[in-house]
C-alpha cells in the first residue's frame, strides 16, 4: 500500500468507469450474437442479428474510444501537471458522449439504424458526438498550450484527437449524393475514413501506454528518443495511407491499392524491433509482472506481436484475395480490438482506478484468475475464426458451387469453439472489471470525508 | 537526435500530403457521376434503414452470418431475390416490404452487380504480390 489520499472521483475517471460499463454490455451481445450463430433464427423476431451486432460492436468501440479520451485527459493533467482549461467543457464532453451512446444502443432495440459500418445508428446522433470532440480539442489545447518540446505521447495524443474528427466527418460524406450516387466511390471513402480512424484512437491509446510504461519503468528518456518519435512516425504514416487494403477486392483506383501495401510493408519495421527488443522485454516483463496495470502491457505485447504478423500478411493483395471476407478478417478485428486496445486500456483502467473505496487484497486472486482466463481463452477464440476463415477462404476459391449453407455446416464445430472460447473470455474479463467498478461505485457513494487508500495493484 | 524543428517539419510534410490526397480523391472519384434513378437511391436508403449490411457482405465488407450480394442479382436474378425477400428464412427476418419497396431492393442490387464483381476467383495473381482484375 501506498500513502493515503483523499482523492474524489474525476470526470477523466468516469469516462473510463463508463467505458468499464459499455464493455460489459457489449460482451454480453458478443455472446447472443455468437449463440445466434449456432442456433438459426434464434431471438429472430425481437433481436435479430442485425439488432444484436450493431449492440455488440458500438458499445465495444465506445468501450474503447470513451477510455482512451479518459486515459489521455488524466495522463494529460499528470503530465502537464496544471489545472484543466475548462473543467464546464470536460464535463460536457463527457455528458454528450454518456447520453448520444445511450441513445445509440437504445435505438438499435427498437430497430432504427443508419446501416453503415461501423457506425449503424442514424446520422442525427453524429452530431453530439463531433459537438463532444471538438470541445475536447479546444480543451486540451488550451490545457497543453504549446506543441513544443514534449515527449513522444503528446505528439500521439493531439494527432490522435485531430484526426479522429477529421476521419469522423468524412465517414459521413456520404450524405451528399455526389458520394453517394455511386458505390464505388462511395466504399472508398468509407474506408478510407474508417481506416484512419482506427489508426486515431490507436494513437491516443499507445501514447497512454507509453505514458504509463515510463511511469512503471521509471526511464523518462524513451519517451523523447529518436527511436519513440520513429515509430510514431511510422504509425502516423500507416494511419495515413494503409487504410486502402481494406478495399484490395473493390473495384477502385489501383494507385489506392499500390499506395496502402506498400505503406502496410513499413510496419515490418515495428515487427523487426519487436523481435530485436524480445530479450530486454521478457527481463523487464519479469520485473514487473506482479503489477496488475504492467501484466495487462505485457499481454497486450504478445498480441500486438500476433496481430501485427497476421495484418502484414493479410496486407499483401494476393494473400487478402484469400483471407478477405472470411472469418480470418473477424479474427484480426477482434484480436487487435481485445488483445491490443482493450490489454492496453485495461491496464490504463487498472493504473487510475486504483485508489479505494474498499480493500482490492480479497479480490485479486480473482483478478489475476481473470487476465489468465482471458488471454487463454481468447488464444481459442483467435484461432477458431482463423480456422473458419480458412475453410470458407477454401469454399470461396473453389470451382465447385458449393451451397453458402453446405458451407456454414461446415464451419459450425469452429463456431462452437468460438462460442465457448468467447463465454470463458467474457466472464474472464469480467472479473477483471467487476472489482474495479464495485470499487468505483463505492468511491462515488461513499459519504464524504472517509479516506480512500491507494492500494498497489 | 531528431531537433524539434525538424520534427515540426516532418509532421507539416505529412500533413499536406494526407490533406492532398484526400482532396485529389474526392475530386477524381474513381468513377464519373452518374445521376442514378430514384428508386435506386430508395432502394439504397432501404439497405440502410433494415442494415442488411449488419449479416450481408458487398465487396466481401459487412456482417458474416449471410452470404455476400454482390452480384446476387445477376447470379439469381430478380424473382429469385423478390421471393427471398418477401418470405425471410430461417434466420433472415421477413420484412414485409411492399411491392414498390421490393422494386426499389431490386433496383440497388442491380446497380451495385452492374459496378464490378466480387468474386475472388475472377482475379489474376502476380508475383509481386499484387492482384489485377
Ligand atoms: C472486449 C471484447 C470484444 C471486442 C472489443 C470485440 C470487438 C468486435 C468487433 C470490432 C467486431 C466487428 C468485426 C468485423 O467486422 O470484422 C466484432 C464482431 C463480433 N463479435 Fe466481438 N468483440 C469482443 C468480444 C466478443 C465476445 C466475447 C464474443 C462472443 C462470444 C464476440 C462475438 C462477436 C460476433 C458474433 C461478431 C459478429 C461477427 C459477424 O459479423 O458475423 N465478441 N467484435
């Protein structure tokens, strides 16, 4: 245990608390709808796939957007070290994002969709939320004030926030028919913004993650070393321009296609540094492993490394004309959203959710039982969707007409194992949660003026 | 180590060329314009509005417990779809669409088979890795 504090609840808190919540409910959609993949028609009249997808995939992406924005606003006030610029602005940012996902997940019950991936809610509810992130860039420039001289993380945090607005708005340019008339160009730009996009919030996330990791690790110097700023460079660029490997099979400007796998292949030079780094990272790793906040970066570096193969290699054209539209791309969304974002974010969660409200010492071999389960299980789930992806790359390339439902027969023993794999995954990540919000929810309750611990988690 | 100007640099050149890409390709979209009927921008609208997207694929993006429609129309052809459409299946939910609006779905599907094919198999490999259609 550390020194007490009286440290309350914060608004950057509680967009992580929230986020903790929104998972929650998009695991349990992860489940009903992997069920409705082995029991046809199941729920069909009151929650049909199309209802139960959208509830699973937007509450899991705001999971991970709502975090990372709480992540970067308490690393951005600890960093700077100063009072917030508008602490009225964080708090509207925070009530507009709360209520229009509410909204969001509500309206898909009832039906009511704007049926694009991957935001399928109506245009409408688009507008609180740009509202909420362009207070948030004028919060947090008026907070940092100067671009000048910072680590690493602040670079990643304000182009992160940038360009996040930039792609959201041009997700809906198809709004103007000049887009819209035709569907080629209209799947370019769509992928072209969700691409970027991804690679935004990517960006707010890894510099929260290398935030925390000098924390841990003590060493302020990566932070501003030449070799922090090249990877992000890197990033940016891929952010920038590898979002066309989405659209290899769309029948679309070729130079796209050129442009994005080559710019995919740069991101062999993260993997070589991985590979380079792997014996100072598994030293570092057994330092400090008994944190809970360091496990969940050390998680998150295995998968990176996995994903990181699995994209390169689906970023060749001849190898995505296999992969694409099978499972194996399900495999490599919910493996980077799971194993990268949300290890990251949970670690992140785990690091500003620490101070108590209750004692964590009954709860963490729960804890700990949790990230085991979860990183176990998710190795299965990861491999199924692969293994079915593989079967129905197979079903797509061959000469034979085989029926789409001779094939889903097929692929059914894989899907079973996904379902399992996914169930043990959720209720592992749920005990990793379940201590954390109880204690957040006590804290919030807690009648003022009891002190809160700080426990070492 | 990299100075912090040319940091500044590196990022502005970034910029300008992601913002100059950006503008080329919604200048020079891949296609010309061309005015589509209203019935097709019906049909496009009631794609969006039941999100077939959410279980169906084109251009093998979208949801994967349905099989992709791309070229469904030119493969099944419009009574076939009419006929699915109006009776759902097992797992697609039937949507009760009048016969306008089924006209309208047809009319989407039609258009969206006529802008290319989506079928992996009609594409040519080279050794570069790239893939020509
Ligand atoms: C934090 C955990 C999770 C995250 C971040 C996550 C994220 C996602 C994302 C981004 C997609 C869209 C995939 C794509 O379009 O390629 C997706 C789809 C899906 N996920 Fe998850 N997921 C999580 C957990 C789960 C769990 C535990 C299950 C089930 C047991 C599950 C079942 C599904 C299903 C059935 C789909 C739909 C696939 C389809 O379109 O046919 N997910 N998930």
């Amino acid at each position: 245990m550390e020194q007490l504090n009286t440290e309350k609840i914060t608004t950057p808190k509680l967009f992580i608390l929230s986020g903790l919540f929104l998972v929650v409910f998009g695991l349990l959609f992860g489940i009903v709808g992997a069920f409705q993949y082995i029991i046809p028609g199941l729920f069909k009249e009151y929650l049909s796939f199309e209802k139960v997808r959208p509830l699973h995939v937007s509450s899991v992406i705001f999971w991970i957007i709502i975090t990372a924005v709480g992540g970067t606003w308490t690393y951005i006030l600890e960093y700077t070290q100063k009072k917030i610029y508008s602490s009225i602005l964080i708090k509207i940012q925070l009530i507009l994002f709360v209520f229009t996902f509410i909204a969001i997940l509500i309206s898909y019950f009832f039906g009511v969709f704007g049926g694009r991936e991957y935001w399928e809610f109506p245009p409408l509810l688009a507008l609180p939320i740009v509202l909420g992130w362009v207070l948030f860039i004028i919060n947090f420039i008026k907070t940092i004030k100067t671009i000048k001289h910072h680590p690493v993380y602040v670079w990643m945090w304000f182009t992160g926030t940038v360009f996040f607005l930039f792609t959201f708005l041009e997700s809906y340019l198809w709004i103007f028919p000049y887009f819209r008339n035709n569907v080629v160009n209209d799947m370019t730009i769509q992928w072209k913004s969700y691409g970027s996009m991804v690679g935004s919030w990517n960006m707010l996330i890894y510099g929260c993650s290398i935030y925390l990791m000098d924390k841990i690790s003590g060493n302020k110097a990566y932070a501003r070393s030449n070799i922090a700023f090249a990877l992000y460079f890197t990033g940016l660029f891929n952010l920038m321009f590898n979002w066309g490997h989405h659209i290899y099979v769309l029948p679309t400007h070729n130079f796209i296609k050129h442009i994005s796998y080559l710019v995919s292949m740069t991101e062999l030079f993260i993997i070589g540094r991985i590979i380079y780094k792997w014996n100072s990272t598994l030293s570092e790793a057994k330092k400090n492993f008994y944190r809970s906040s360091y496990r969940f970066l050390a998680a998150a570096d295995v998968w990176i490394f996995l994903n990181l193969l699995l994209a390169i290699m689906m970023s060749i054209p001849a190898i995505n004309l296999y992969t694409h539209g099978t499972h194996i791309t399900v495999a490599h969304t919910m493996g980077t959203t799971i194993g990268i974002n949300t290890m990251l974010l949970l670690a992140i969660a785990y690091e500003t959710l620490s101070n108590s409200c209750i004692s964590f010492e009954p709860y963490k071999k729960l804890m700990k039982s949790g990230y085991w389960i979860a990183n176990f299980s998710l190795f299965i789930f990861w491999i199924s969707l692969i293994i079915a992806g593989i079967l129905k790359s197979k079903w797509q390339m061959s000469t034979e007409q085989i029926p789409f439902a001779e094939m889903k027969e097929m692929l059914k023993p894989y899907f079973y194992s996904f379902l399992i794999a996914g169930t043990v995954l959720a209720t592992g990540l749920i005990m990793v949660i379940y201590p954390l919000v109880k204690n957040q929810v006590l804290c919030i309750l807690n009648t003022e003026g009891k002190q809160i611990e700080k426990t070492e988690l | 180590m990299l100075s912090e100007k040319q940091k500044l640099v590196l990022i502005i050149f970034l910029t300008i060329a992601f913002l100059s890409y950006s503008v080329y390709l919604y200048t020079f979209l891949p296609y010309k314009q061309r005015k589509i009927s209203e019935q097709c921008v019906k049909g496009m609208d009631l794609w969006q509005k039941y999100n077939c997207n959410a279980c169906h694929q084109v251009y093998g993006l979208g949801g994967y417990l349905g099989p992709d429609l791309t070229n469904v129309y030119s493969k099944r052809g419009p009574e076939y779809i009419a006929a699915f459409l109006q009776s759902g299946t097992q797992i697609m939910p039937k949507f009760n669409f009048s016969e306008d609006e089924i006209k309208s779905l047809l009319a989407f599907l039609e258009m969206m088979d006529k802008s290319g094919k989506a079928d992996p198999r009609t594409y040519k490999i080279n050794k570069d890795g790239t893939i020509e259609y």
